[in-house]
C-alpha cells in the first residue's frame, strides 16, 4: 500500500504534526516481536492494520517463516507501526494495549479479520469487538482510545520509520539493515536470509 501524506483535521488529528521536530517519545511502546530475542538475523516489519498488502502477508506468507525460520530460532520478526489511516492508527493503539506479550496476536487477529472490521460501517465498533474477544474489558478499550500518549508513540513510531528508512509504502521489512519493499514471497525472504546465517 503506498503511502499516505498524515493529514490535519479537527485540530491536527495526527497530533505528531502539530508538535515540533525531534520530539521524543511519550510512551514506550516497547519492542513487539515474534521469535528468540537471541536469533542470529532480525527482521523488522513495518506494516499498516488497514493495509491489503500487510494483510496478506501476515496470511500467506508469515506461516511458513514460522515454521522454517521463527521456530526454529533462526528470526525474530519485529513488529513497528506505520499506520496509514485512522482506522489504522486505532487499530495499533488497541493491540498495544494489549499488552507486549498480547500484542502480537492482537495484530495477527486484526490482519485475519481485516476485510471484516476495516470494511465495516463503523470500523472502530468492530475493533472493539474484537478487542472484547481477545480479553480487553469495554472499560480498558476506552482507556486505550483515549490514551493520547500512546497515539503520539504510535505515530511518532511511524515518523522514525520514514525518517531513517525513507518508507513509501506498506509493508516495509528491513533485512540486516538493507530495506525490502512490497510484497516478498517466501522465496524471497529465504534469498535475504540464508546467506546471513551462521554456517
């Protein structure tokens, strides 16, 4: 999914834009990942809860990373926000809500379910749904929506992205610092992999 400019609406809705450059961080998202912190090859994903393309990634080709590379400790697949939208940057907010051990099946659910929730007539309503599901009570939703700190962090997580990487599109993954743009098949991600094992 190509990337679109954060927009100004009601104030400054992506709130980063309004705030001066270089601002740091108001809340820790922490470091959301899939696999051994100790593997030998980190891949860092940058995707968009409302992005197609993230989503069929996640779907078609994450599964067999998992079993041949994420499992077995060779790859720890890292998880960073680039939300494109609203929608999106909601969706993000809740999974961190989630909690760091939580959140990566919170985004796995949310890509599933994708055309469900980000097609529906009221998008936000559906996350809750959602969210519910996963064990978040309507109370801790509404904490998390109105969590300003934590949507600051997940836009700025999105501006850091842009900044040292020149992001134009989702998804995003950078392979030992080297960037991968679009859709990459599993053939691909073995390419970028296998020379950077241990022998």
């Amino acid at each position: 999914m190509r990337l679109l400019p954060l927009r100004l609406a009601a104030g400054c809705l992506f709130a980063l834009l309004c705030l001066a450059p270089g601002l740091a961080r108001a809340a820790d998202l922490g470091e959301p990942a899939i696999g051994d912190a100790a593997a030998p090859v980190t891949i860092i994903e940058y995707s968009s809860l409302t992005c197609p393309h993230c989503a069929a990634f996640h779907k078609d080709v994450l599964p067999e990373l998992k079993q041949r590379y994420i499992d077995t400790g060779k790859v720890r697949l890292v998880l960073r926000d680039f939300p494109l939208d609203e929608n999106a940057l909601k969706a993000a907010v809740i999974a961190h809500c989630a909690g760091p051990e939580r959140q990566p099946r919170f985004v796995e659910v949310f890509f599933a379910q994708q055309q469900n929730w980000a097609r529906a007539k009221d998008p936000i309503a559906a996350l809750r749904q959602l969210a519910r599901l996963g064990g978040l009570s309507d109370e801790q939703i509404d904490a998390c929506l109105a969590d300003k700190e934590l949507e600051t962090a997940v836009l700025q997580a999105r501006l850091d992205g842009q900044k040292q990487f020149d992001i134009k599109s989702t998804p995003t993954f950078i392979i030992d610092g080297k960037v991968h743009t679009g859709n990459q098949s599993a053939a691909d991600f073995a390419a970028a992999i296998d020379p950077l094992l241990p022998q």
